[in-house]
C-alpha cells in the first residue's frame, strides 16, 4: 500500500518544484499523475509538438525517486482544435453543440479527434515509454464525466445507425424488435433511425420519456461501447510501445453516480482500475456506507487490487465548498480503501490552484504552499504505510457474498422506473448496507460470471436475464448456492420488451411461485411481517403464489393481507428465495441476518453503529480494519486477543478508537 498525489508540473513555477519534491519524499508521497488536461503544451497549435516541459518535469521528479502515472490528455482539447474543426464537439440532448470553455467537449465517434488523439498518443507513448519514472498510464480522465457519454450529434447518429445494421442485419428484424408498429414508428431502412434526443411529448415528459424504450437501451449501450472503444484505440496505441500497466479513472462516485458506461466492459482491456473519491464537497455528503460500496465496486471489475486516483485531500468545490475534512478523516478515508482493496490511494491535488474553475478547489496544501494539517495527517499515513508494508502484502478482502449488478438492467430501470421513488442504485445499496454494518465483504458480479466461491449471490431488481446467464443462476443454485432475487426481476427481454409470461418470468421455475397481481406503492406503503419481524413496503408489493415454494413471510394489510411478501424455494442442493416487496432499513437487516445464518457467514465481532469492519488478507495473513465513523470515541469488543499493527499494542477484551480512528487487527 502507498500514497500519491495528483500534481501539475506546469501550474507552477519551476523553482518551486524543489520544494514539492522534497515534501513529497518527507511525506512518503511515492507517485505523482500528471498530464490529463495538457494537450493546449503537447500541441500549441497544428502538428506542432513540446515536450520540453514534460521532459524535464519527468527528469525532475525521478531524481527524487518519485514514480509518475502519465495521462493521455484527450479530456480538454484545445481552442486551435475545435476552431479548425468544430465536427469534434459533442451535442447535447437537445441537439446544441457544446462550447469550448470547460472539458470533456468532444464527441466519441468524431473520426477528426479519434484520429488526433490517436497521434498525439503514438508521440507520448514512444517518449516516455521507457522513462525511468514511469509507473503507469491513465487514459483520458472521468470518461463520461458530467452526462457526457451520450452524445446526441450527426456523427453519432450515422455509427448508431451502423451498429443498429450489424446487430438487426434487416430493418424488419429491427422493426420487429422495437415493436415500431406502435405510434406510427415503422423505419424503411437503418439511415431512417433517430438517436433519442429530449422527447416530443412536451408537457408530460422530461428528456428522452416517451421515446422507444428498446431504441433507448440500445442507445445506451452504443453510446458505452462508443466511450470504450475510443479508450481502447489508446490502450491499443500505448500497448505497441510500453509494457506499463493501463487504467482510467472511473466514476462510480458515491455522490454524483452513474456515467452510463458498463464497467465491467471497459475493465476488459484494462490492466487494472481505478477511481476518484470525493466525499463532502459542493455537490453532496457520502454516507461511510456509500463510499465502501463504491470501493467495493471498483474491486469487483477486475477482482483484483484497485487505485484511488483522485482522493479528496482539502475542502473543496468550484463555486462553493463543500467543509474541510475534520482532522483524522483523511487518514480514515485512506484506510476505508486500503481495507476495501485500494492498494494506491492519490490525493488530489497536491496544493490548491491560483487559476482557473478549480482555485477553490483545495488539496493537500493549501494556496500559500506551507504544510499544514493535512500535510501532517498524510505525512503520518506515509510513515504508517512504510512499516505496515514490512510485514504485509497488498491486501484484499475475500466476499462469500455477492450483489449481482447488471447495466442492461440499469438503464432498462433508468428508462422506465416502475413506480415513483425507484431507483436501482439505492437498491443495491439496500442490499449492500447490512452487510457492511456486519463486516461481511461484499463483492458485485454480472449474472454470467462464475459464481462458485460466494455463499449467497443477491439479484435485486434483476430485470433483463438472458438464457445463458439463467442457465448459470440455475447452476449455481442447483450445486448448493443461495440465490435472493427480488421484485422486478427477469420480466424483460434483451431488446427491453415485457416477456409475455407469467412473473417473474426468467424466475418462475427457479423461485418455485406465480405472481398474477402486483401493487406499485404510489402515495401508500403496505405493512409486512415475515422471519424479518416487522417491516414495510413503500416501493413494490408483488402478491406472491406459492408452487413448490414456501413463505417465510406475508403482507399484513390491505386486499393481499396474508398473501405471501417472501418465500424460499429448494433446487438441487441450494435455495432460491424471493422477496417480492422492498423492506425498511430494519426488516432489511434483519432478513439479511437470517440469511447470513442460513449460509453459515461468520459474525465474529460485535457490532456497533458507524464502524465499519472489514477483514482483508495478502493470501498469508489476515487482518481485520476497524474503522470509526462516528464523531465520538467507540469501545468495540473482542472475542479474541489482537496485535494492533499501528500501534504495536496487544489488545485484549476491547479496542478504543477516538472519532475516525483506525485500528488494523493482526
Ligand atoms: C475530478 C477531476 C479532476 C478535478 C476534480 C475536481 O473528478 O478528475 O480533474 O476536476 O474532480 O473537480
Ligand atoms: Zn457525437
């Protein structure tokens, strides 16, 4: 584990680099990334190249043994660019091109900046490949960043046009498959389909509602395999000249979630992932809870050790900020990574800027560049780290429990919500929640992937199941595994139609019932009880009917009163359960208690609220973080004597830790 900090050579003058340098290797700063907004030095104007600056910055920096991650910097093109070819700007939903002025104002499929990026790209990686300060690549940054995966402009409207032809092969197939007959909608060739800008259904809709939902999930999914297949052109170029590993930063941001890229598709050609982790700033406060799911997550695309690239470090925001970090939450928030799986945390930004959107935006130092307390905090964390790395190795939590996340299924509840207030993302956190107030690691998995090692595999809201992946749930169930689904599953196609069957569709079968009614909760709840003990639903009632299966729990009111909420079906050597309602936070706990029995999960500490557990081993050795949330001291209980690797102290019957303290558990 190690610590970085997100650094920007040419915002300073050169005779100050001296002094970062030497605070960086005071701190234990190890890596520093540079370069994602540069391109305006790399290439003043046409075909004309610098890299004087880089050069010296990457010497530089080197002499101190700082290692660099150099970003490719397509998220700002220059002024000179989109003047001589304007075709590069992406346009918005409404079909207004954007401006120059902020980032991120290019369009995907603009053959012009493919091409363009795809030079410059070829010039950095043949540069510095060999750089003796190079440690890793990042392409772009944030791809998709503030709704700008989908873009709405003619260019992506001809490629959509042609990724609609190589998937329906006919119009008619298409035709058939969007159900066009409705609303007049019938095309007489692919270059007839529209892209779905803001809808035309003025005075009901907002955006895209009443358009084709078919059409809009393949808009969807063009529009992220447009984001991956422009990253993947740079992967592809790096790759011929330099064997260091490849990331981008994703977003999977606990406050401003949702890019509209399938995460899971743009690890692939990824060598490891990474992401940005803002916490209290200007656009919202993210609950503990949130952040580990988001971690969890970022562990999950590749199963394999991730970064932090940007982690908050100051207070911060662009026209207002959000509050400074308390003292200990930056060394808190380090370690809620590195007991999640991050095995690189990078704070952003090294020292806040004179200039520009983010002068308000604070780092670790702030403008007058002296240390500070943050510095200290995170010159603490580097000491730490550098002893904690004698003895251990990077360190990942193993889940015997997994939530199934599907960006089929995403969008498809994006496009239609079902009932006022759903949203798929709080679900799963829902899900996730209880499990992370027991310290029981949770990882997030896609429905075809092999399941073998969890205990428990959750399938909230999992609406669109195709064949191979039933076949797989069906599999794992049928070797012993202990499947959860909930209401709003498998009752969609591919293409995002209705299935013509009885619900739960894809599930009917597996889940042993039939579902003839349901009750979407519009400005009413409905009261339940079950193995949960009390709850209530405010989402969704499905009225479930048992065949093969049997319930563990009923709703207590309304015409359904006594019909079944929750029931448990057996398949060869595991167990089906479905829940046909959402629960309030309490009755969700505790069924997820009851279920974690069940599966003979180890709850092997004492549990109390806002401090988060988490057990983590480097294959060797396993240790147990304890983190503390809370703005008060907790005294957590121990059922057997600890070593605490920070403080070298043995812990008997109990462990102390003052507001966002930290103990790691040997
Ligand atoms: C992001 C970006 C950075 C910077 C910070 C602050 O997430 O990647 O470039 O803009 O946030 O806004
Ligand atoms: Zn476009």
């Amino acid at each position: 584990m190690r610590i970085g900090a997100d650094y920007y050579p040419e915002h300073w003058e050169k005779e100050r680099w001296k002094i970062d340098a030497e605070m960086m290797v005071k701190a234990n700063i190890q890596v520093i990334r540079i370069g994602e907004f540069a391109w305006s030095l790399y290439e003043p104007t046409e075909d004309m190249y610098d890299f004087a600056w880089l050069d010296e910055a990457l010497d530089y920096f080197n002499q101190y043994g700082i290692k660099v991650v150099l970003c490719t910097p397509s998220a700002t093109p220059p002024k000179w660019m989109t003047d001589k070819y304007p075709d590069i700007f992406q346009d918005d939903i409404h079909g207004n091109a954007k401006v120059f002025g902020t980032r991120k104002h290019y369009c995907f499929n603009s053959d012009t900046y493919r091409q363009k990026t795809s030079v410059l790209v070829h010039k950095i990686a043949k540069r510095y490949a060999n750089h003796p300060a190079l440690e890793a690549w990042q392409i772009d940054n944030e791809l998709g960043w503030s709704n700008t995966t989908r873009c709405y402009c003619d260019k992506c409207k001809k490629k959509f046009q042609m990724w609609l032809a190589e998937k329906y092969k006919t119009i008619e197939n298409l035709n058939q498959k969007y159900g066009t007959v409705f609303w007049s909608q019938i095309y007489n060739s692919f270059e007839e389909v529209i892209i779905p800008k803001a809808g035309a259904c003025y005075d009901t809709c907002h955006d895209t509602q009443g358009q084709n939902p078919a059409l809009l999930l393949d808009y969807y999914r063009f529009c992220s395999d447009s984001v991956i297949s422009f990253m993947n052109e740079s992967v592809a170029v790096i790759k011929q000249y330099s064997e260091k590993p490849i990331t981008t930063n994703m977003l999977d941001a606990a406050v401003n979630s949702g890019t509209g890229i399938d995460y899971f598709k743009c690890s692939e050609k990824l060598d490891f992932v990474s992401w940005d982790n803002y916490i209290e700033f200007q656009w919202g406060i993210a609950e503990a809870a949130t952040v580990s799911r988001d971690h969890a997550l970022l562990r999950s695309y590749k199963k394999q050790p991730f970064w932090v690239m940007e982690q908050q470090s100051g207070a911060c925001g662009w026209s207002k900020m959000g509050p400074t970090p308390t003292p200990g939450k930056l060394r808190l928030w380090t370690y809620q990574a590195v007991a999640n799986g991050a095995d690189t945390v990078v704070y952003f930004r090294w020292r806040a800027c004179p200039f520009g959107t983010e002068e308000y935006w604070h780092g670790i130092l702030n403008h007058d560049g002296k240390p500070n307390r943050r510095y200290e905090e995170i010159a603490q964390i580097g000491q730490e780290m550098e002893s904690l790395n004698k003895t251990l190795g990077a360190l990942q939590p193993k889940a015997r429990v997994a939530i199934i996340k599907s960006f089929d299924s995403e969008w498809s509840h994006s496009i239609h919500k079902h009932v006022e207030g759903f949203q798929y993302d709080r679900l799963l956190l829902a899900y996730y929640k209880p499990f992370y107030e027991m310290g029981i690691a949770v990882d997030f998995v896609t429905a075809g992937e092999n399941l073998e090692s969890y205990d428990i595999v959750l399938a909230p809201a999992l609406l669109i199941l195709n064949d191979d992946d039933k076949k797989n749930l069906e599999q794992y169930v049928e070797k012993g595994g202990k499947l959860f689904i909930s209401f709003r599953s498998g009752i969609k196609d591919e293409y995002n139609n209705m299935r013509m069957e009885t619900v739960p569709g894809q599930f009917v079968d597996m889940a042993g019932i039939e579902v003839h009614d349901y009750d979407p909760q519009f400005e009413k709840h409905t009261e339940v009880s079950g193995v949960f003990g009390r709850g209530r639903a405010t989402l969704w009632c499905d009225i479930i009917e048992p065949v093969t299966a049997k319930p563990l729990g009923v709703y207590t009111e309304d015409f359904y009163s006594n019909s079944p909420c929750l029931t448990v079906n057996r398949l060869g050597k595991g167990e089906v359960y479905y829940l046909g309602c959402d629960l309030d936070d309490t009755a969700m706990k505790n069924l997820m208690k009851y279920l974690g029995e069940k599966a003979n999960l180890p709850i092997d500490l004492y549990e109390i609220s806002g401090v988060e557990i988490t057990h983590a081993t480097d294959d060797e050795k396993e240790v147990i973080f304890i983190m503390n949330h809370n703005t008060y001291p907790v005294v957590v209980a121990m059922k057997k004597p600890y070593r605490d690797l920070l403080t070298d102290l043995d812990i008997q019957d109990t462990v102390t830790l003052q507001p966002y303290g930290v103990a790691i558990l040997e």
